[in-house]
C-alpha cells in the first residue's frame, strides 16, 4: 500500500523506509528539509515530500493520496511543558488531517509505562500523543515500547559509554529500576507487519524483548559483551535527575537537555504488561546481550544505518547566504591551499574530517574545546561520525552538523552546534585553477551581542593558526592519495 513515514530523518524513520521499501510498499517521506535526504541509498526509490506537523495544510499534501502513516514525530529538547504541548499539537494536526485523508491507519510507536505510576513528564507526554491521536475516526495502533537497543540508539549510546568510561560507577538509585529492552531489528519488523492488520481499530500493544532487567544488570552485560573488565558498580541512596543528567551528558554524547527527561523517565518501571501484537511472541525476540552483539558488529563495520543525533532538531536553519543574514555582521575568516591533486581527492579529504580522523591541525585543541563544551552543557565530540568516509545533509559529525554537502561540486558546509554565543560555520570548496586545484576554507560568525564580538577577536589568535594549518594539511593529504591511485 502507498505508506507515509513521518520522521524519516530520524533513528527509527531512517531504518524503517527501506524495510518498508524491501516489504512491496509504496513510500512516501515526510520532511521538514526534504534536502537532508538527498544523499540516503534508499532517495530515489522513495517520493518526499515537505510538509511541518505544525502546518495542517502541509500535512493534507503529504497524506494526500496514502492509505496508512506512522507517526514517528517526538520532541525532548527545552521544558517537559514545552514539548509535551508540542507533541499534543503535532499530534492533534496529524489525527485531523488523516481523517480529512480518508486514512486507513495510523501507527505509532509510543513509551511503556504503567498508566497507574507517577509517570515522569517525557513518558506521559508519549502515552498522552496516543491518546490525542485515537481520538479521531482514523484507526490507530499505538506500540509502546521501552528502550530500544541497536547502534546509534540513544539508550545504547547512553548504556555503552557510561560502561566504558567508568570501571568504578557510583550510581544512583535510578539503576535498580526494572526495563524490558528490545532490539531495534525486531521494533522495526513489528512496525511493518502491523500493515497487515486487515481489520484495523484503535489498538495499544507493548512490545518488549524476553528478558526482564535493570539499568545496573545493563551496563553488567555490556561490559561483558564488549570485552571489558568486570565493572564495579556502588549504588547511592539517592534519585537525582538534577544531579544525574549533567553526570550523564558529560560522559555520554547526549546533551544534558536531552539527557535529563531521559534519566527522569528511568525512575519508572517499563516492562511490558498488555498484550503484544498477535503475531509476537516476547519469547522469540533477539535477547539483551545478542542485540548489544549486533550493535557493536555494525559499529566495528561502520554500518551505522542511522543514529539518534542525526535527527533534525532545527530544521531549514538558516546558513551564511541565507536573506535573513543581510545587514548582520558577519565575521569571515578564508583560507585556500593550492594542490596539485584532482578536486575529487580535495573533497575526500575533507569529508573525512572528525570522528577518528579529526581536524587535521592540533586535535589535542579540538579535544579541549569539546571537554569545554561538554562541561557547559553542550554536545562535545562524543557523538563521533555515524560512518568514516560517508556525509549525509543533516547527520551530526561531532560538534557540527552537515548543512550542505554538494559532491559534484565539491562543496561542505558544516554548522556549529558548540555553545558559543553566536552562529558559526565551516564551508570548504574544492575547485580547479590552472595548473591543478584550489581547496578554500571559510569559517563564518554572527556574534550574538558584545559576547560574541569579544569570543571572536579574543580567540582569533588560536583560531588563526589552526585554520591555516587545517586547510594545508587536507591539501597534502589529497596529494598522498592521488599519488597512491
């Protein structure tokens, strides 16, 4: 049946459409940049269209024509208030706009929790889009499932970097709560055989691998999965999300915004208690220490399909050239380095730049600013690369995020997601000049008030030599590989 997938930059928008694809369905994306697409293996076997869950005429276009949706939209950025009145908005214009459509179903892919708990803002907030949306006349199959395993995931990601940071863990109370994880692989087929429902109505079902564990008996199992040493684990009487969340976005890629409504729903147990979908059977899912094994598999391959990072918080941000920028001052800094390698090997080496590689130019200084930015509240450079050569529009690369990636013109444009009190950028252009090849790096600024004039004039003086040296050095290693081929 002709599909829409809501979500499609997201984690688990990402791996369903080529499942979805694979399963005989006809997909359509839903984007609010369809440009961030562009570069997915799956692009042209897909329609995209633009459409905002905030924009109900948007959304008539984009169901237009379809007979099911899933409804992967999910906001945890800024208050608990604010996204949960997000959510409850996105969902109300989804629900109307499906039954203007005619929608034969809806699915959507909620959070366990019992409903007789205290649920803590970010889970209530899910069960309530569930109910907002079952209020309409378009059927909906609401699954609620808790954390979900596979690379990139951002349980995963917070589970195995906590692991492997800490051999000593003094954790709070919050560890001993009980979860019923299950592995991505399995959320995802459970997701596309709800389309078989020949008979829909509004259905909620929990879905949850077959094993019952705490947060503690985790991060156990992974230290033994990834081959580490025994981990000692000291738990403290007490449960602080206040405290807890800053702990985790220093060690974990999460940011603190992100990481507090995440460690305030782990007060809550999530195991599953309603009936799973009649073709599911809990007991013949992957278990907790072979979904961690496939993880770790496709990150040691560089197979990561998608991950929770790259998901598109500000979409359509504006960039250097973009209007609203006209009369703002704008600090620019451009270097270029001749080469005599082809422009292709230029736009290599530079789309290599971050995650192992780094940048080229004094890495212990990128490393610095990335602590300092962690220790802020901002993302650091632990969120890495999702593969080592590959760039796709809007996927994160440690403290950046792809903007723009132009390949045939040899072009990368990278925005800045540090605190800094401002917008900036990173711009490289790979372009021939006689006799062989120009790279030209421009790094862009728009100070936000007197801080972010003094943040630029104070640290031009490191930042001078590094951009130099950044640009010199992706030149020669173009060379290198253009002798090498």
């Amino acid at each position: 049946m002709k599909v829409l997938v809501t979500g499609a930059t997201g984690y688990i928008g990402g791996r369903l459409v080529p499942r979805l694809i694979e399963s005989g369905h006809e997909v359509r994306c839903m984007s609010r940049d369809p440009e961030q697409l562009t570069l997915d293996p799956w692009r042209d076997r897909v329609e995209v269209v633009a459409a905002d869950a905030f924009d109900p005429d948007s959304l008539d276009r984009a169901l237009d024509g379809c007979e099911a949706a899933y409804f992967l939209i999910h906001a945890m950025k800024g208050s608990p208030k604010a996204f949960a009145e997000q959510g409850r908005l996105a969902a109300a214009n989804f629900r109307d706009a499906a039954d203007r459509a005619g929608l034969r179903q809806i699915i959507y892919l909620g959070g366990l929790g019992s409903e007789d708990d205290e649920l803590s803002e970010h889970l209530a907030s899910r069960q309530e889009v569930g109910r907002v949306l079952a209020k309409g006349k378009t059927p909906v199959i609401e699954l609620r499932a808790a954390v979900i395993i596979g690379s990139g995931s951002m349980s995963f990601e917070m589970i195995r970097h906590l692991t492997e940071v800490l051999p000593v863990m003094m954790t709070p109370r919050w560890v001993e709560t009980e979860c019923q994880p299950i592995a991505v692989r399995n959320v995802l087929e459970i997701l596309v055989s709800q389309l078989d429902d020949l008979e829909p109505a509004d259905r909620i079902y929990d879905i949850g691998g077959p094993e019952i564990l705490t947060y503690e008996e985790m991060m156990r199992i992974y230290a033994e999965v990834a081959g580490l040493r025994k981990r000692l684990v000291i738990p403290l009487p007490i449960f602080s999300s206040r405290l807890s969340a800053p702990f985790v976005g220093l060690l974990t890629p999460l940011p603190v915004e992100v990481a507090r409504p995440l460690i305030e729903s782990v007060r809550n147990d999530v195991v599953v208690q309603r009936p799973s979908p009649p073709d599911v059977d809990p007991g013949s899912l992957l278990p907790y220490r072979e979904a961690l094994q496939r993880a770790l598999y496709s990150i040691s391959r560089s197979d990561v399909e998608s991950r929770w990072s790259d998901a598109l918080t500000t979409p359509g941000a504006p960039l250097p050239g973009d209007p609203v920028w006209a009369g703002a001052l704008m600090q620019t800094d451009r270097r270029s380095a001749d080469s005599e390698a082809p422009t292709e090997d230029l736009f290599w080496a530079v789309t290599r730049i971050g995650g192992e590689v780094g940048y080229y130019a004094m890495n212990w200084a990128w490393r610095i600013r990335g602590w300092i930015d962690q220790l802020i509240g901002g993302v650091g450079l632990r969120r890495g690369r999702r593969d080592p050569v590959e760039l796709r529009p809007g996927e994160s690369l440690d403290f950046f995020r792809v903007a723009e990636i132009e390949p045939d013109k040899g072009r990368l444009l990278l925005q800045a997601e540090m605190k800094v009190p401002g917008t900036a950028w990173l711009e490289w252009s790979a372009e021939w000049v006689e006799g062989g090849s120009r790279l030209v790096q421009t790094a862009w600024f728009v100070p936000r008030g007197l801080l972010g004039r003094l943040y630029w004039w104070i640290l031009l003086p490191f930042h001078a030599p590094i951009w130099r040296l950044m640009v010199y050095r992706m030149a020669r290693t173009a060379e290198r590989r253009a002798e090498i081929s």
